[in-house]
C-alpha cells in the first residue's frame, strides 16, 4: 500500500479512536511507524480526543500503559521494512477490533503530549523494588524485559551462557518463556514478576579437589 494511502487510513483510525476518549500512541521501527503514529495522533486531536504519545519499545508496553492510566485506547505502530502493522488495544488492554467515533464532534481540538520513561515506569510497576542474589539470565526482547530483571537481582547477559536462565519474550512483549517454558500473565513482564527460580551458584570444590593432594 502506497504510504499516503496508509497515511489516509491511519488519519481516519485516529477520527474513530478520537471519539473514544484520551488515546495513547507508540511506535517502533523507523520513520514510516513514526509518520503513521502521528498520522493517527492528527486524526485523534481533531475529534477532540487527547492524544499521548509515549517513548516505549513495544506495544505490551502501551497496552499496560492504558491500562494503568486508565486510556480509552492504545495504538501502537511498527515498522519491519517495507512492512507495517499496528496494535490495537482498548483501557484493559484487550484487543480493539473496530473504533467508531461515540458521540457528536467535541467542541475543542485535543491537545498532544508526550510521556516519557515508559519502558522504565512498565518495568518498575512488574517488578517492584530492586533486589540482589538471584544469579544470571539472558533476555532476549524488549529493553523493559533486561530493566524489570535488573529490578529483580539477576544479573544480565546478552548472550546465553551456562547457568543462565534464559528468558524469551516475543518482539511487543506479550508472551515470555523461561528456559524454553511459557510463563502466564497478561504480559512478558508480568509472567516474568511471577516467575521464582533459586540463585544458581557455582559448584563449591570439595576438599582436596585441584589442590594435589589427596580428600
């Protein structure tokens, strides 16, 4: 689809979405999703609609984001290429298959605004208070993923290494697996909050081993 077609068509998503309160927009990939999200952002504002638009990597985030602000709607953009899709979720973050405009046109445009540290709030909301001890691990997803597993004492890897728990999520971090396993939550982060596992601790030397002598 040709880009003023998707830019026509993203306009008019925001009109609908405008009509359903204040709408929260992200996007991640390149500068196509960032035109789009403001494409949207356009359309939202002019139906009256306050707009937010927010720094995080992944549309989870946004999704939690609503949630906790309590937002009529979440749009997240994202660009792989050529390619772009876009997530769509309502205030408990459920996904939104169609938005249609409620009411009559407001009076006022809506006003655009801008929150920052979205990754870093999403992390710290699953997370809870930093902790020490809980031994090594690999992430491999968003860049909330490695914050809320810094929060919880582990210590980072990018790189799987023995003794590391490896933790998978999916690219817009609504799904996580340890170790090959899924883990159950509404999203990567807060499958992972659940998620116990005891510190891996190197193996201790018995006596006598490496030192030429004899147990």
């Amino acid at each position: 689809m040709e880009r003023t077609q998707l830019g026509r068509e993203y306009y008019e998503l925001g009109l609908a979405l405008g009509g359903l309160g204040t709408v929260l927009i992200g996007s991640g990939g390149g500068s196509l999703a960032r035109a789009l999200a403001r494409a949207a952002g356009c359309g939202a504002a002019l139906a009256g609609a306050e707009v937010k638009f927010h720094d995080g990597t992944c549309a989870a985030c946004g999704a939690w984001l609503a949630r906790y602000y309590e937002f009529a709607a979440a749009l997240f953009v994202r660009q792989d290429g050529a390619r772009v899709e876009r997530f769509l979720t309502d205030g408990r973050g459920e996904p939104l298959t169609s938005a249609a405009a409620a009411g009559p046109e407001r009076p006022c445009t809506g006003e655009w605004d801008l929150l920052a540290g979205a990754d870093c709030a999403w992390a710290a909301n699953r997370a809870g208070s930093f902790r020490e001890g809980r031994g090594l691990a690999c992430a491999q997803g968003p860049a909330a993923l490695t914050m809320a597993l810094e929060r919880l004492g582990y210590e980072v890897m990018d790189r799987p290494v023995p003794g590391a728990v490896l933790f998978e999520a999916d690219r817009e971090g609504f799904a996580l697996r340890a170790d090959g396993e899924p883990l159950a939550g509404g999203d990567a982060l807060e499958g992972l909050a659940g998620f116990e596992a005891p510190p891996r601790a190197v193996p201790a030397f018995r006596p006598g081993e490496g030192q030429g002598g004899t147990a």
